[in-house]
C-alpha cells in the first residue's frame, strides 16, 4: 500500500472529541461529534479513540495515519484532545474550542440546549467545509 493510500475502511475525518463528562462543554463536544458522524456517515466522519493516542494503541495509531483529515473538539481552552493528537505526532487539520470558537460558558453541569449542540454541530460541519475548500484550492495550484 502507498503512502497516500489509506487502510481499508479507514473514515476520511478522524474527529478526536473530549467527551469529558464534568462540564457542559465536554459533554457537547461527544454530542455534537456523534451527531455529526450520523449525519453524514461513519466513512465521512467518525470519533476516534482518544485514549488510544498516548496508550499507542497500535489499531488507533494506524487508522489516524490513514485518516486524510483530523480535527479537535475540546470543550475548554485546556485543549486535552488537540494537546493529545499533537503529543502522538500528528497535526489535527482544524482545531475547535467550545468556549471561544462557539461561546458557550463553560459550566461544571450537565446544563446545555439542544441548540448549543446543533452550534456544535454547525460548528464542526464548517470545520469539515473549510477542509475541502483548502483541498480543492490546493488542487486548483497544482501543477
């Protein structure tokens, strides 16, 4: 298989979400990020193990390589899942913060709408948008 070539099956998104269940924030980055893996299918986007990352989880570690785009969801400027797909050397494509990128306060509840999910939502929807206009730009430039 080519360097360029992903492992069969391997979704085209790997999305590395928070999900930490002590705020509001954490729990709507793993919300909206299943919500988004609905809406657009499993191969287009899908959650990926972020405890297998710093675990180097061999199946984890593989199918980020294959994945052609990474993006982060945190919930908070902590930034745990950006800082722990940095730390196992790979570069996410898009970053979001809840908190900043969305402005939703970060509260130490289980306190949030169904309309801050669907922001998160929109929120990683753009992400992926604005992945695919830099590719078609790139491939426009190219020789």
């Amino acid at each position: 298989m080519s360097t360029t070539e992903k492992p069969s099956g391997t979704p085209e998104t790997a999305l590395f979400v928070c999900f930490g269940g002590m705020s509001n924030v954490g729990t709507l980055t793993g919300l909206a990020g299943l919500e988004v893996m609905k809406q657009l299918g499993r191969q287009k986007a899908c959650i990926f193990c972020l405890g297998g990352l710093p675990t180097q989880a061999p199946t984890v570690l593989k199918a980020t390589e294959g994945a052609q785009h990474i993006i982060t969801v945190d919930g908070c400027s902590i930034n745990c899942a950006r800082k722990l797909v940095e730390a196992a050397g790979f570069t996410p494509d898009r970053s979001l913060t809840l908190v900043t990128d969305c402005e939703i306060p970060k509260k130490s509840s289980f306190d949030f709408t169904e309309e801050d999910v669907q922001k998160v939502v929109r929120a990683i929807l753009e992400a992926l948008e604005e992945i695919e206009a830099d590719k078609a730009a790139e491939a426009q430039t190219a020789p």
